[in-house]
C-alpha cells in the first residue's frame, strides 16, 4: 500500500470515529433521533385506550368525557372503569376492566337503579335492580343492553362499543348502575327448537326475556357526570 492510500484511509477512520463520539453534531443528532422515538413510543403505549377511541371514531375528536362508573368487585377489588362520551348525537362506550376472573363472556349491561351494595340480601349488587329499560321491553332490547364483555386470562378486559338507545347524560339523569355479570349473554337468542321446563312454549322464558341468563353481579359501578 502506497503512503497516498495509507493516509486517505486513515483521515477516513478518524472521521467515522469523530462521528461516533459522543459531543459529536451526528452522535448527539442520532442519540435525540432515539429519545424521542423512544418517548413517541412511551407516549403510545400510555395513551393506547385513548387512541383506541380516536380511531373508532374516525379519527375525530371525541369530545368531552361526560360521564363514567367505577367498577368494584364483590368483594372490594377495584375493577376498572366504564366511560361514556357523546358523539354525533349518539354514545361511545369504553371499557376498561380488571381483577375479574375467570377468563370467557360477560355479560354487561346498564341497570335501573345507581345502587351498588355488595352485601345485598339477595346477593351481591342485586339492588341495582334490572337492565335498564324505561320502555319495559324485552331483552335484548333493553335501553340497557351492551355488547358482551370478554375477559382474558389475565382477569382484564377492553372493548370499545358505538350505541344510540341512550345518552351520557340520560344515565347520570336516572341514576343508573353498570354491571358485569359472572356468566355470559345469550341475548334471548333461544330458537323455537327449544323449550324450557318453566315455559308453556318454545323460545326463551321469562328469565331469559329479563336478563340473558347472564348470571349472578360480578361487578358494579354508579353512572356519575365526569368530573
């Protein structure tokens, strides 16, 4: 190797080298690059829910979070939240549930009533009364009656639903309840096919037509104006 060649290699390694370093113009360039797209990411992962409902949305704002219920468990667990926000004249419902098990469908409907008492008589938060229905129509056409809950294994759940029977403020105006039951909806989806041993008639009975055979109240929360 000629000394020409030996010296334009090495003005070339010590300027990699001075690229690397770190009071470097391209280090601190290529450091910066990676905090902020490590705090882009960060950010994501924080408001994951909140972009969640965005996008539901079309990408439009949301609005104002108008009203919400926060869940607790029979037997005092904080189980997460229920939000409600108005948009286009109809309702966004977000989920976010925990410390419930086991894994499969819930049931989740809106109650009658905003009472939420673990120890009541007729077990645990049956003084929330029925799905909420001022028309007194049947399941699954109860003002009320929300999409099934699906709890994964890690005793959490998410779900984001677009309903128009009600209002954020209709809620908090009757002073309802929501409730996640132990067991799944059926949503009164009998087929004549079957028949119960309480009911003169094929199709559902009338438990069935009151509640979805959603079973006992896992989890309450009163439907509160957001604060």
């Amino acid at each position: 190797m000629n000394r020409l060649a030996f010296t334009f290699i090495s003005v070339c390694l010590l300027l990699a080298a001075s690229a690397c370093a770190p009071d470097s113009p391209d280090y601190k360039s290529q450091s910066d690059g990676y905090k902020n797209n490590q705090g882009a990411l960060e950010h994501g992962i924080k408001h994951e829910s909140h972009h969640a409902v965005e996008t539901f949305a079309g990408g439009h704002d949301v609005g104002k979070l108008e009203a919400a219920a926060h869940l607790k468990t029979a037997d005092g667990q904080d189980a997460g939240k229920v939000s409600f926000f108005s948009i286009d004249d109809q309702v966004l419902v977000k989920a976010e549930v925990k410390n419930l098990s086991p894994s499969g469908f819930r049931g989740f409907h809106i109650h009658e009533n905003g009472i939420c008492e673990a120890d009541a008589p007729d077990g645990p938060f049956t003084t929330a009364g029925g799905h909420y229905s001022p028309g007194g129509k049947d399941h699954d056409h109860h003002i009320g009656d929300m999409p099934s809950l699906y709890i994964t294994g890690n005793t959490t759940g998410y779900m984001v639903a677009k309903l128009d029977r009600f209002s954020p403020s209709q809620l908090v105006e009757d002073q309802v309840a929501v409730i996640i039951h132990e067991d799944a909806d059926n949503f009164a989806n009998i087929p004549e096919r079957y028949q119960s041993e309480k009911h003169d008639s094929p199709g559902p009975d009338q438990d069935t037509l009151k509640t979805g055979d959603a079973g006992p109240r896992q989890a309450c929360g009163v439907v509160e104006a957001s604060r």
